[in-house]
C-alpha cells in the first residue's frame, strides 16, 4: 500500500481509501468510479464484465463483444421475405396478400371472417 492512505483508483487515479473501496481484477476503485464504460451504471461484483483492462456492466459488454448476426439479438419481430420456397411452400397467384389469402381459403371451407 502506497504512502499516501491507500492504493489509487482504476478510474480517476486518486488514493483510495478503504472503506470507498471496490476490487475488481487486482484493481481498486472508488464505489462512485465503478461504472460501465458506456452506459455507465453502477456496478458491483454481480453485473461487471471486463475486458482489457475496461470494466463494462453485462449487457454493454454482450452488446460490444459478444455474437453478432441474424439470431442474435433479431427477435421474433423480425421481418423476413422468405416466401417459403426452400421448404416447399409454392407462392399464390391470385392474391395480393396474406387477408386475401385467408379470405379465399375461409370461403372454400364456408365460414365468414
């Protein structure tokens, strides 16, 4: 430990004292230094993630360093213009669209929509 009080912070480099003090990977840190490199939240032992030396909360760092691509993140409400011929499914050519398509088929089984 330093002359001054204590160690220095991985943020600021001021001392740290020890009850301020947060250790994260061999490095101390003042309780209001612990934040997320970029939405900077508060952190603590249960939400940090670090990389390279940079302390980052769970989601930032999944959003910076973790998959990429289509499945990672895209959601059910992704739009897709897959019109379902790698499966086998043949396009209509009378309708124009999916209600059309739905009328047409309520009407062959006669029921009203």
């Amino acid at each position: 430990m330093p002359l001054g009080g204590g160690n220095k912070c991985g943020c600021c480099q001021k001392t740290v004292y020890f009850a301020e003090e947060v250790q994260c990977e061999g490095r101390s840190f003042h309780r209001s230094c612990f934040l997320c490199m970029v939405c900077r939240k508060c952190l603590d032992s249960t939400t940090v993630a670090v990389h390279e030396n940079e302390v980052y909360c769970k989601a930032c760092y999944g959003k910076k360093y973790g998959p990429k691509g289509y499945g990672y993140g895209a959601g059910a409400g992704t739009l897709s213009m897959d019109k379902g011929e790698s499966l086998g499914i043949k396009p209509v050519e009378h309708g124009t669209g999916v209600v059309s398509d739905v009328r047409s088929a309520a009407r062959g089984w006669n029921l009203q929509l």
